[in-house]
C-alpha cells in the first residue's frame, strides 16, 4: 500500500498539475508537493471555510456534506476533495488540465486515499 508522500507525488506528476496538498479539517498541512511559488500552509488555510459553506449548502439543499468541489478561476482550477471527516485533499490545476478524468480518479480512489491518512 502506497504512502500518503507516494500518493501526494503520484497526483502532483499528473499533467496539468501544479500542486497538491493533504490537509486536516483545520486546515494544517499533512503534506504537500508541487510548484515551489505556492505557499501550502497559505492554500490550507482557506479549505476550512469551503468546506464549511459546501456542508451547509449541501444540509440546505437535502444533499448532504461537500464530497468534492471544483473552483475554476481564470487562472486554474482548484479541487477540494474531502477524504474522511478528518482529511482533505486539495489540487490546483492549470486551465487546460484534464478535470474529468482527474474527479473520476478521486472518485474511484477515495476511500483508497483516505486509508492513508
């Protein structure tokens, strides 16, 4: 079974992809790698806040807690996908990274990564 660094590398080397970052719930880097130019803890400490409005959305709407959300901004994409209800994974991608395949993957090997956490 791969480590949580094997698993963040293994994500980071996909193309598209600048960075990757697991986080706990309170928004503390577990473990990071990507573009040198990013500021992980930076990064981190925003995802708290998504997940808090993504859960009461989701709550609002009869959804459910947020699994997975996708910002585009004009400059990337950023997913935040949350692994267990103490782990959260964050990738920021370039505009042209393909996203569907990267949400199917995440999708699939959920359970798989937050294992490791």
């Amino acid at each position: 079974m791969p480590s949580i660094r094997e698993l963040v590398a293994a994500i980071s080397q996909r193309e598209g992809v600048e960075a990757t970052i697991v986080l706990g719930r309170d928004g503390l880097v577990i473990d990071s790698a990507g573009a040198a130019t990013l500021d992980a803890e930076r990064l981190a400490a925003h995802i708290p806040s998504i997940l808090t409005g993504g859960d009461d959305l989701g709550s609002s709407a009869s959804r459910g807690p947020l699994s997975t959300a996708v910002i585009e901004h004009p400059g990337g994409v950023s997913v935040v996908c949350a692994l267990s209800s103490e782990a959260v994974l964050l990738v920021l991608a370039t505009p042209d990274a393909h996203i569907a395949s990267l949400l199917y993957e995440l999708r699939r090997n959920r359970e798989q990564m937050a294992s490791l956490v």
